[in-house]
C-alpha cells in the first residue's frame, strides 16, 4: 500500500511540472481537464526527530596490487593525466579501508516526497577520468557534465531503469544538464571514446546516501527516526546490507566488511 | 526614345488611375479606352504578375569539364551555361551590392581561399546578424540533388537568390537588388549578352550565379590521382590505411554516406541524416533541419551529408559548426554521435585505435583538391 501511495504522489508531481513546463500554454482559457492539481507536498525533516549514521566499509581479503592503465590509444590522454592512472575498481588502504562505496538507505523512506536540491551534482571529465568515479544524486536533480579536458568525449550512461543515452562533449564545449527521473542503482558509465573511462551513478528519490572515503568512512545526516535498510554497493565487491534503528540526536553505527579470500 | 515596350508600359501607367473610377461615371470614349485596360490588368492578374522578359541564356552553351575523380555536370534544360552567363555569374558572386548595405557578397561566406565557406562556426550576415548554420561549400554543389542543409532548395537557380534576401543573411529584397544592378552600364550590357536585352530580372540573376556555380568544381586531389588516376603513389602509407577504415562497413563506416563510386567520388549521398549533432538536453533539436521541409518526424535533426573534399580546409564542422578539428569529427563517429529518437542507424559506437583515428585523419587530408583558375572574383576588365 505504501509504496502506491508513495507512487501517487510522483505521478502528481509529475503532473505539476509538465504543466508548469508548459510556457506557451495559452493563459485564461477556461480549463476543461481536471480542476488544478495543488502544488507537490514535499516532507520536511523535523528536526527534533531527526539522527545520523556513520561507519566504515573494510575489506579483509588481500589488498590488490595496483593495475595500470593504458591510455596510450589517445595520446592526447596520457599528457592530460599528468603521471600514471592505475584502475580505481577497487581502492582500499593500508588498514584494510574502502573508499568509494556507495552508501544508501535502501528501504524505510517509503511514502516521504523529498524534493530534489537546487544545486546540481557535476561530474568532470579530466584527464580522461570521470571525477568523481562513484557519485549519488537525486531523482530530478540535474546532473552537469562538465568536459575540462583538451579531447573530445562520449558520456554514456547505461542506464536500464532510466533512459539510457550517449552525447559527445568536445573541448571546450558548454557544460550538459540531464535528469534521472527514477530510482536506479547502480547506473554504469561510460565514455564511448575511451575504453578505459568508467563511473557509477546512484539514483535515488532521497538525499539519504554518501560515498565512502579513502579511510573507509561514511555519513549520512538529518535521517528521521525509523527503522532503515542500509545497503553499499562496490563495483568490484557486490552489495551488502543491513536493518538499523535511527533514534532523534544520536548517532547510529553501521559498519560493513567484504570478506576476501 | 523609348522602345515600343517600354512606352506601351507608360501608356497602361497613365490609363490605370483612371481604371479606378467607377464605371458609371465615365463617358462613352473613356470607357473604350479602359476596357482593354482593364482586360490587360486581369491578364496580368492571371499569369501570376510573370516577367515578360526572357531568362534562357542566348548565348553558345559550353561544356564544363570535370577534373579528375568528378562524373559529367547535370545541366537543366532550361539554363545551359554559357561564357556570357558564367561570367555574369562570377560578377554577381563576388558583389557587395547584392547586400543590404553593400557589405556582403555572396562570397562573403563562400570564400574561395577557405575553400568556400567562410571559417566561422555560424556565419554572419549583414549588421553582424547571427545566422544559425556554417556556410557549407560551394563547390560541387552542381551535382547535389537539393541545396542547402536542409534542402530547402531543389536547384542551384532556387537556392542562388535565395540569401540575398534572407533577413539574416544578405537582407535585401529582390526589387531592390535588380535596382541596384540595373543603374551599373557594366551589368546592362553583361545581362544583354547573357540574355539578349539588358532587363535584370532575379530569375537571370539566380541563372547567372547557378551556372558559375556549376563551373566551381573541384577535384584531382591525391586521392583521386590514387583511386582513378592509376598513381598507386599518390597516397602515403597512412592515407592508404586511412582509405580502407574510410571504406569498411566494420570500422569507419564512412563511405556509406560520404560515397565513393566506381569511376568518381562526390564523398555525400546528397541525402539527409540524424547523426545527433546539435540535439539538446531533453532530446530535442532547437534546429530541425530536414524535417522543417518535410515535417516527417523521423527526419527531426537530420542534415544534408556535406562533401568531404577540401575538409582540411573547412573547419569548423557540422551544421552549426560545433566541432573545430578533424580528430573531434572523428572522435565523434567513435564515440557514436550523439543519443536521439532519430539516430541514423548508421551511427554507433565504433572502435578505432588511436592509430586508426590518426590514419582516417591523414586520409581526409588526401581530399583536397585543386579549384578551378578562374573562379576568384573577376579582374577589373
């Protein structure tokens, strides 16, 4: 029941933006459809309710050895690296820490409509790298590909939920604005140019995720009390997920490992 | 005095004001005198306003030799090219009073030492006004089934006055072009031997410029001195390589639609396609192209396949001129265009070394070619 619900109000705001998207609609005709669809009700964090969640992704398996990789196909690539570009696939420190897991509330946010921010989540293309390699945004949060590059790229992401499309970004080129409009995870990237480049985008209709960091750690801040799934997802090690119990002002802990051989 | 032609104009002239007067109150002997005038301003009427004057070129038709690697010129049965029409031709081309403030010539954007086109990304027309498209070549436009981008035009003749008047372009109307030509002596006796009276109407002007159009051939590049002219070493090594991922369907893919034919190579089907260039944030096109002309929907995007020769010398590229380089053409075949509902089917993503893109780069350098001697602007004869 809860998740029609949750779809019922999509479907409204759905509405709602393609009327208002509608600019030359002609003014002060007398409407025949419907009567006017109230404007979206987005859900407020109260925050008196609201607590925060940290931990750490480890892996316990053997650290893997560093792969180069081979950007010689564009030459131009290899002087825009700067230095030697080795495969992020798998990053882990010295203490066994993960850094770039993506890290979300999988289920438990049922019902609640969190408006997409204003400020839009970028990804660069620089020094024939996707920056960041692992990124979340929101459902209708607008994505601006940038390209600092001095070669001209292909950003294609694979997506299967959402639609799936390419564009080429040459030097220079103004940055592009696109929208995921449904919850995805994960969305694999590509550059149609450069075999190498790759990158993974999490799609989610809430701003509950975060990316871990070089020693492992993540956070995730303003979540209302409740009892959530958390799940990480990690290109190479899979996915792995959890039940935690939010209460108001504390913080909750949830630590994963990846067990390797 | 006055030809017979011109004094019959003068004496319908002074007859019409009186046409205007209701019939009721006019006498008998004026009413002999309207009737005809009348009956002649229904003709009129009737034949859609057409000029009287002749536009076939009186002249001996001449034949237009193509270089190497080009098939025989197409030549309309209506509009042989002549010495007399080519060289008006090369006149009106190269005159900046075919602009509104004498600033533009056809030239302007059709420049011989840029291959003729005009090196910007979208060209300019008069008072700096921005036009939307980069001005594609002009030479061997004779052999292209339609003209223009978007193909909007279905003859040279057609597509030839066509920028005079366009507001962004040349922004001057047709009335006032012919005026402005009719009070230089030069074009009088240049129209006269073209046509046989010294009358400038657009539909000559739009047949002089056709058919010098049609003499700005160019070919006998490298490649066509390898691929026709027996010169097994008019290619290097690389353009060789070049040529064959130019060719093959599994790689470059080109030839599909930049054609190359048994015993020439016009390097453009003369057709129209969606390659993603110029497509938006939300999957549509601020510039239609092909579908403006023929409001199909699968020709959303789609534009007329420009010819390869001379390319080296005619970045930017592209419709609106968004790609600066070659290798950033070529990188955007590799990477397949870009995503639409109306992608060409030809499009995808195709997989080329570096060495293949530096090779498929060192053969579109093979493809230019020479120009005819005299199509710069006239001499001051």
């Amino acid at each position: 029941m809860k998740i029609f619900h949750w779809l019922n109000h999509c479907c409204l705001f759905s509405a709602v933006v393609m009327t208002l998207g509608c600019s030359n609609a002609p003014k002060n005709v007398p409407s025949t459809g419907p009567a006017p669809q109230p404007a979206p009700s987005f859900y407020k964090v109260d925050p008196a309710t609201a607590g925060s969640l940290t931990g750490t992704i480890k892996f316990s398996g053997k650290k893997p050895s560093p792969k180069l990789i081979d950007m010689r196909e564009d030459p131009a690539c290899v002087e825009a690296h700067h230095g030697k570009a080795y495969d992020q696939s798998l990053v882990v420190s010295s203490n066994g820490s993960v850094a770039n897991a993506f890290v979300y509330i999988k289920a438990g946010l049922e019902g609640k409509n969190f408006e997409a921010p204003k400020s839009p989540v970028t990804i660069d293309q620089s020094g024939c790298w996707f920056r960041p390699g692992v990124l979340g945004i929101q459902t209708n949060q607008t994505l601006q590909v940038t390209n600092s590059d001095p070669v001209t790229h292909n950003i294609h992401p694979m997506a299967e939920v959402n639609r799936e499309w390419n564009h080429s970004q040459g030097p220079g080129d103004a940055p592009l604005s696109r929208h995921f409009i449904k919850p995805e995870i994960m969305i694999r990237v590509k550059c149609n140019i450069h075999s190498w480049m790759h990158a993974f985008i999490g799609v989610l209709p809430h701003p509950y995720f975060d990316v871990s960091r070089d020693d492992g750690s993540f956070e995730i801040k303003n979540l209302p009390a409740g009892t959530y799934s958390i799940a990480v997802w990690q290109e190479n090690l899979g996915t792995q997920e959890q039940q935690i119990t939010v209460t108001p002002h504390t913080n909750t802990s949830a630590n994963f490992t990846f067990k390797g051989k | 005095m006055g030809t017979p032609l011109e004094s019959w104009q003068t004496g319908l002239a002074g007859t019409f004001p009186a046409a205007l007067l209701p019939p009721g109150n006019t006498s008998a002997p004026l009413r002999r005198i309207l009737l005809p005038a009348f009956i002649l301003g229904f003709l009129g009427l009737l034949g859609g306003c057409k000029s009287p004057v002749s536009e076939r070129p009186i002249g001996t038709a001449v034949e237009i030799k193509p270089p190497l690697g080009l098939p025989p010129v197409p030549i309309p049965p209506d509009n042989p090219p002549t010495k007399e029409t080519i060289a008006l031709g090369r006149r009106l081309f190269y005159d900046v009073r075919l602009s509104k403030d004498n600033s533009l010539a056809c030239a302007s954007c059709h420049n011989p030492t840029l291959g003729f086109t005009d090196g910007q990304q979208i060209s300019r027309g008069v008072g700096g006004m921005g036009g939307v498209r980069n001005a594609p070549t002009v030479a061997n436009t004779a052999y292209l089934p339609l003209q223009f981008w978007d193909g909007r035009a279905v003859s040279l003749e057609e597509q030839a006055a066509s920028p005079i008047a366009d507001p962004v372009e040349m922004n001057q109307t047709h009335e006032v072009s012919v005026s402005k030509l009719g009070s230089d002596p030069k074009y009088q006796s240049m129209f006269r031997d073209a046509f046989g009276s010294k009358q400038i109407t657009i539909g000559r002007v739009e047949k002089a410029l056709a058919s010098f159009e049609r003499t700005i051939l160019s070919g006998d590049s490298a490649f066509d001195r390898y691929a026709f002219g027996g010169d097994k070493s008019a290619l290097t090594q690389a353009q060789i390589r070049g040529l064959a991922l130019f060719k093959d369907p599994q790689k470059g893919n080109c030839a599909t639609c930049h054609t190359i034919d048994r015993t020439y190579a016009l390097f453009t089907d003369g057709k129209f396609h969606n390659i993603g260039e110029g497509v938006g944030d939300e999957d549509t096109f601020k510039d239609v192209g092909r579908y403006h002309e023929t409001r199909r929907e699968t020709d959303q995007g789609a534009f007329k396949t420009p010819t390869l020769r001379n390319v080296a010398n005619t970045a930017p590229y592209m419709h609106d001129g968004a790609l600066k380089t070659l290798k950033q053409v070529v990188d955007f075949y590799a990477g397949g265009g870009n995503s639409n509902p109306y992608l060409d089917k030809e499009i995808r993503v195709i997989q080329l070394s570096g060495q293949e893109r530096s090779d498929l780069m060192e053969f579109l350098k093979s493809l230019t070619g020479e120009l005819p001697p005299n199509v710069g602007p006239p001499g001051k004869e």
